[in-house]
C-alpha cells in the first residue's frame, strides 16, 4: 500500500509510476481490444460472408464470443491473481497480447473468418484477466483517499478507449486510411506499446502465495459469492455495479435498431449514441472526486450512488417517452434515411440527446464510488477473487438484459417500450435496495450536508 499523500489528486496520479504505467498498459489495451472486434464485426458485415454466419448474426455472435470467457475463466483468473505477482501477470498478459494481435494481423489479411473468431474469443480472454487484476491492483498501491479518484480514472479510461477503438476501427478499415495494412500495423503498435508501458508497473507481491487453485469455476464462484453475502455493504457493491451494466446493455443494444428502424438513420447516428455515452460516463466518473467533497485521506464511501441512481432512472426514462413520440409521429413514415445534419434539427432530438448524455453522466456518478467501495471493503487475501465474482455477475446480468429485449421485441415491443421496461425496472431495484440496506440513504444525506456546508480545504 503506497503511504498517502495528502496533496493526491486523480489528475496528479497520471503523473505517479504506483498508476500512471499501470493506467496506460490497462487503456492501450482496451483500444486494441475493442478496436479488434469493431473491426471483425465490420468485416464479417459487409466484406466477408458465409452461409454459416449471416450478417444479422454477426453481432450477437461476437459479443458472445467476446463475453463468454467472463463466465468460464474469471474465477480461475481470480485464483491467478491472488497467488502472482500482478505486475508480472499483467507482462505476461501484454506478451501474449503481441502474440494474440499477430495471429489476428494474419487472419484479417486472409479474411480467414474461423481465425476471426478466434482472435476475438482470445481478445475475450485478455479483457477478462485485465478486468479482474485492474480493480485488484488499484487499492494495492493507491490509499482510501484516493480510491474514488482512481477508479474515476480508470472508468473514463474505459469507455474512452471504447469509443477510441470503436471508432478507429471504423475509420482504418476505409482504404484511404491503409485498409488492412494500416488495421494490422495499429494493432499490433498498440500491443507494443502496452506491453512496453506494463514493464514500468512496479511490483506488486502476490497477497495468497500458497493458495491452492480450484479448477472448478462454478464451485469456487458460489464460494466467493456465499462469503460475500455475509458482508451486506460489499455483496450491495457487486449487485450494483452488475445492475449498472445490465441497465446500459438496455440501451447500447438497442442503438442500432433505434437508429435504423426508429429514426430511419444509418450507422452514423448509433455511432452518435455510442459516443455521446462514452463521453458522458467518462465525465461522470471524472466529476465523482470533485462532486464528493470528501477531505483528503477519508475513505471512500457511497453518498453519490442515489445521485447517479436517480439520474438514470430520470433520464432513462424521458429518453423512452422521446422514443416513444418520433416512432409515434405520422411524418416519420415518410422520412426515408436521416443525415447527422437532418437528425440535428429537430427540436425533439436535441431533447433525446441530452437525455441521453445525461444519463451516461448518472451512470459514472453511479458505479465509480461502487467500485471503491468495494475495493475498499474486499479482504486483501481475496480480492481478485471477489472482483471476479463481480465479473462473472456483471456478464450474466448484461445475458438478462440481452434475454429481457429479445423476450419483450418477441411479444411486439417497440424500442421506446422496452427503454421504458429498462427505466421502470431500474426505479423498482434501487428503491428495494435502499429499503434492504438504509446505508445508501443515510451516506446520501451525509453527501447533501457537506455540500450545504463550507468546501473542505
């Protein structure tokens, strides 16, 4: 645990080898991960087609491929990076990362779409192990005060390089940017230089050196998750944070039937969406040190959880209603293809797109003090084994969301239907959980008093 700093600020820790080195291996990744399925779903789309995977099949089948190692190998993952050095494990990782980006750089160049898939289950593999050793590795070299600005950092990491890879991905699989020899060269530059920026992370001892693997991921799971739920504030933490990402696979797996069937748009305006709530979360999480007042050194605590709550109940709710009124405006039947400029000008859009930015904004004030929070509680023997939990949870409740949408657009659904589900169903949640656990409430109240009062120094 690195000795506190009472001057620690989250912009300041950019500028610390304890983060910043471990911040950059971790984003560099996350591009190049999302950037490879981007690039993949875009290929298997519109340029390479076989009869066993239509294109309307691409999708799904990607984002299962890219999620299902979350279930399968989270729990080994866990084990893993309680018993290893976590900077040794992260080399080892961004090592094979190289390895992983040559084999895809070959595949894309023969458009071998076996080897696609492939490439995109082991990029799968590579989230999964970041995904448990980031959140096991922050609380290990940064202390309670700076847990919230951190985790700040690294949730506008995240969805900052989704947008980046998303969008890139786009942008280099056009030939006037390279085409296929300018994808393969940022693929593989980026898992270069990941695995050059994880060679500064400091070492970081294992915390159970003797700890003996249990191969079973089902057992050692719902063994992680029974000791959790004896401890009501952190097992609280796993159901929200798993509640966070169930509410917005609502709506990110909807963008694009929104934009096509709803607001008889193309790609460009789901690329919107996509970007507005990048941008929005990312800002979210930034504000959440700022926004909690806290006095440097005082642990983290969840009084901005209610605050993001209620946003997203909001907002999600009025997007629904947006929704609801275009696809139910007679003039829209005679709009054949929207551009960004023609989308812009209506009154009605602007309102859908501040609903939405907003929104994502809730959600970074939401999740953020939930994940220090549950840093902050974990035992330090088992943490990694307690974020892989919450990993294997948070890619089964984003499989519900995925179920509920399909159940509901079976029963004829519309987009705005199902939004106003998501939104209804987050009101019902939040509210039995304030009922079960008076703790968000009473820190809620708190927060409110030290905004009331004088700024801390």
């Amino acid at each position: 645990m690195a000795v506190s700093d009472p001057r620690a600020h989250q912009i300041r820790l950019l500028r610390l080898r304890r983060f910043a080195p471990f911040f950059w291996t971790v984003f560099l990744g996350a591009v190049n991960d999302n950037l490879l399925k981007f690039t993949v779903v875009l290929i298997l789309t519109y340029q390479v087609n076989v009869p066993w995977l239509p294109p309307e099949l691409v999708g799904p089948v990607l984002g299962a491929l890219f999620i299902l190692p979350s279930v399968l190998l989270s729990a080994t993952t866990g084990q893993w990076a309680d018993r290893s050095d976590l900077a040794r494990l992260m080399r080892l990782a961004k090592s094979a990362e190289v390895l992983m980006m040559l084999l895809a750089g070959w595949a894309l160049l023969a458009k071998h779409v076996p080897l696609l898939l492939l490439s995109v289950l082991l990029s799968g593999v590579h989230v999964t192990l970041f995904s448990t050793v980031k959140y096991a590795y922050v609380p290990r070299h940064l202390h309670a005060g700076e847990l919230t600005g951190g985790n700040g950092l690294l949730e506008m990491g995240t969805f900052t390089a989704i947008l980046l890879g998303t969008v890139c991905g786009g942008v280099l699989v056009a030939p006037r940017w390279g085409g296929m020899w300018g994808l393969i060269a940022a693929i593989i530059v980026l898992a270069l230089a990941g695995r050059l920026a994880a060679q500064w992370v400091p070492l970081t001892p294992p915390v159970s050196p003797g700890l003996k693997m249990n191969w079973n991921p089902l057992a050692e799971t719902w063994r992680n998750l029974d000791r959790i739920h004896h401890e009501p504030v952190l097992f609280l933490c796993l159901l929200g944070i798993s509640w966070m990402w169930c509410f917005g696979a609502f709506f990110l797996g909807l963008f694009p039937v929104l934009s096509k069937t709803v607001l008889h748009a193309g790609e460009d305006i789901a690329a919107l969406l996509l970007v507005l709530t990048s941008l929005g979360v990312a800002t979210g999480a930034l504000l959440c040190e700022w926004l909690n007042r806290a006095k440097q050194g005082d642990a983290p605590d969840l009084g901005l959880v209610l605050v993001g709550a209620a946003g997203m109940g909001v907002f999600g709710l009025d997007i629904a209603w947006v929704v609801h009124g275009i696809s139910t405006d007679p003039g829209m039947a005679q709009v054949k293809a929207y551009s960004v400029g023609d989308f812009l000008a209506r009154p009605l859009h602007w309102r859908g797109l501040a609903d939405q930015m907003m929104m994502s904004v809730s959600i970074g004030l939401f999740s953020v003090p939930l994940y220090a929070q549950m840093q902050f509680r974990a035992e330090a023997d088992r943490r990694a084994r307690i974020v892989a939990a919450n990993n294997i949870l948070n890619a089964l409740l984003i499989l519900l969301s995925a179920l509920l949408t399909w159940l509901l657009s079976a029963l004829g659904w519309g987009v705005g239907g199902i939004f106003a589900v998501a939104a209804l169903l987050h009101g019902f949640v939040v509210t039995m959980t304030v009922w079960w656990q008076p703790l968000l409430w009473r820190q809620t109240v708190a927060w409110l008093r030290r905004w009331r009062g004088p700024s801390p120094e």
